[in-house]
C-alpha cells in the first residue's frame, strides 16, 4: 500500500492489509496476482548527457583497437566533448529526456547522472543545468554527479585543469548550490594513467568534499592506481569500475563501508578483466551495479546489466537484485529512502508479469514485455499493454 504522500504504508500479507485498510479508500488497485513486485531499480553510474554518438568507434574496437588508443587519437571523450560543446541546451536536454524515458521503462526509477563531456566550466554548468531540469521535470529519481575531471581538455596539463577545476569550476557550483540555481549531490574524476594521477585526484575529491558533494569516482579501471585505497582514506561514498583493484583496496573499501560500483557493461563490450565481485563480496564490500550507459557502452537497461553480472560476474540472482537496488541507493547516499519496500520509504516499484521475480535477469532482454507496470513515487509511470496479452 502506498499512501497519498508518495510513501510506503504497508507491505504484508494481502489478507491482513485488507484487514487493515477495510475502511480505507484507494485511488487505484492493481491485481498483481500471479505476477511480482519488486523494489524500483536504482542504476548507480551513468553518462546520458551529451551529443554526437560513437557507433563508429564501435567498428573500431571490434578490429582490435584499446580504449585508450582510440582516446589518444582524438575520439572517445574528447569527440563527445567537442560535439557536447557546439550543442544547445535544449538539444542536450531533449536527448537526455529520451534516454531516461528508456532507462524507466527498463525499470530504473533512480539514476545516478553524470556531467563530464564539457570540461570547461560553462560546458559543464550547461550539462548540469540540463540535469536540472530534468529532476524538477520528470519523474525519475537523479542523483547528479559533477565529473569535471572526466578528461583532461586538450591544450592543458593535468595539474593545470587540476587547479582550474578547484579554483574555478567548484567555487561557481557552490554559489549555484546556496542560489539554489543548481544542486548537484556527488563529485566524481576519472583516476587513471594518462588522465588525472592519485595526487590530482585527491585534491579534486577533498575540495569537492570541502563544499559538501559525496565522494563517487572512477578509479582502478584500466591500471591499478591505488585508487580503491584512497577512496577509503578519503571516505568515499563509492568508486565504480574497480577492474584493477588491488587486493589491500578491497579490504580497505569493505572497512570503510565504501561501495563498489561495478560495470559489466563496461568490461564486457571493452573485453576487459571482469571486476572480482566474487572476492568483494565475501570480504564484505558493498557491491553495487550500474549500466554505465554513455557513448561506449549503449546500454539502458539494468535487468541486462544485472544478467551480466550473474553470468560474467559470478554473482547470484539475489547478489545481483540486491546489488541493483538497496546497494546501489547506498552508493547514492539513499538507502535510507530508495531500493527496498519498507513502510516508510518512497513507493518505487515494478510489477513483472511473472510469478518468479527471477525471470527479470533470466530473460537476457526480455524485460521489454516482462515488465508490467514501473511507479514512482505511488504513481504509474509506465504501463505496459502488452503484458495484458500474454
């Protein structure tokens, strides 16, 4: 049951919540017999703002060429960049508006959002604008990250756009924060070879923690950088990617009660070492899932991405259910409101046209006709027709 203010009133046994409310009268009643209900999916680490798509870059890598090469060579980042520059605002919004319209009729009712493709302040404060906007128009949930340090732009040092980053860009968030203009809750850099070393990235992440944005960064993806042991030195909320994490990072993230975000969209379509979410789990990290979804790794949907954990992961259903719900409100910050159904806390659910929830992961892009109805906040936000029929 779900009550007028948007939160959880009761969850039990149908017979004694008639009992309860028999005096009680409802807006609406789904009949959910034979079919699930399961907390709303929470994707904890996107990219879904910019212009200019890399299909071609796809080709690229299927013919042998790395990441970072294509990088090197003016695409990747830098090629989104240059595209999310030249775009308006309305543009940029208008896609990103489509993307999370996708990601909710996958089941995402939060979504983690990242800037990143400016690397300029007013590139930057226009994505984060776009950001924005959506949160006050749509009915999704958005946890929005500042990742400045997505890249270092071209014609700078990393220590330069260091400096401008801490000089510049995050004293004009927190004006925007206290004008109440813009409110952006994480802070992110991509801690890595090539990009922003260990040094550059703890004092992005501490000034950003100065002005009291969370800790969520990219750190141990491609090299091992020690980033893991940092983020729990610093109390990071959490780190996504992690495939190189180190051993001592591991017990140091699980002591620290910082999350693991882990992307197997992002290994699998990079052919990279999946992350060891085995190993995290029994040393008692908190691991977490998200699709990751950007320009590389075109992915809206968390039901596929938690197939991809199971089977290339090695992590159980369960894991994998929990991984995309509670834990991943967690590495938000919003464990205490989102990923679980708890009287109490915002009525975000799915209803799936199956008697067994597991059918959400075992169908490997089958939700598109498995999930019945998303709500939001006790309001349906998408009702699929076709589930009726079958």
């Amino acid at each position: 049951v779900v009550c007028r203010d948007g939160c959880i009133k009761a969850v039990g046994q149908a017979d004694v919540i008639r009992d309860q409310f028999s005096e009680a009268t409802f807006e609406r009643i789904i009949d959910c017999s034979g079919k699930c209900v399961l907390p709303g999916l929470v994707d904890a680490h996107t990219h879904p703002v910019w212009a200019g798509d890399r299909v071609h870059e796809f080709a690229m890598k299927l013919a042998g060429a790395s990441y970072m090469e294509i990088h090197q060579a003016g695409g990747g980042i830098h090629f989104t960049v240059e595209h999310t520059r030249k775009a308006t605002e309305d543009e940029l919004f208008t896609t990103f508006q489509h993307r999370l319209e996708r990601m909710l009729r996958a089941g995402s009712t939060l979504v983690e959002c990242k800037s990143g493709y400016g690397l300029n302040l007013e590139t930057e404060l226009k994505m984060l604008r776009v950001i924005e906007r959506a949160k006050k128009s749509m009915d999704i949930g958005i946890s929005s990250t500042y990742c400045g340090a997505h890249a270092v732009p071209k014609g700078k040092t990393a220590t330069e756009a260091t400096d401008d980053i801490i000089n510049n860009h995050l004293p004009k968030l927190k004006e925007l924060k206290l004008s109440g203009e813009i409110h952006v809750n994480n802070i992110d850099v991509f801690c890595e070879k090539g990009v922003f070393d260990l040094e550059s990235t703890r004092r992005i992440l501490q000034a950003g923690k100065d002005i009291g944005l969370q800790i969520n960064f990219h750190g141990d993806e491609l090299h091992p950088m020690k980033s893991a042991e940092l983020g729990a030195e610093l109390g990071a909320r959490a780190i996504s990617h992690l495939e190189e994490v180190s051993d001592e990072g591991i017990v140091a993230m699980a002591r620290a009660k910082c999350a693991a975000v882990l992307l197997p969209t992002t290994a699998y379509m990079l052919r990279l070492k999946q992350p060891q979410a085995r190993k995290m789990l029994e040393e008692g990290v908190i691991v977490a899932l998200g699709s990751d979804f950007n320009p590389n790794a075109y992915c809206f949907s968390m039901p596929m991405v938690m197939h991809l954990a199971c089977v290339n992961m090695k992590m159980s259903m369960n894991e994998a259910l929990a991984a995309a719900t509670i834990n991943a409100a967690y590495a938000l910050g919003k464990s205490d409101t989102h990923g679980s159904l708890e009287v109490g806390k915002q009525g975000d659910l799915l209803i799936i046209n199956s008697s067994r929830w597991e059918h959400l992961i075992y169908q490997f892009g089958g939700h598109e006709a498995l999930i019945n109805y998303v709500i939001i906040k006790g309001k349906v936000v998408y009702e699929n027709e076709r589930c009726e029929t079958m």
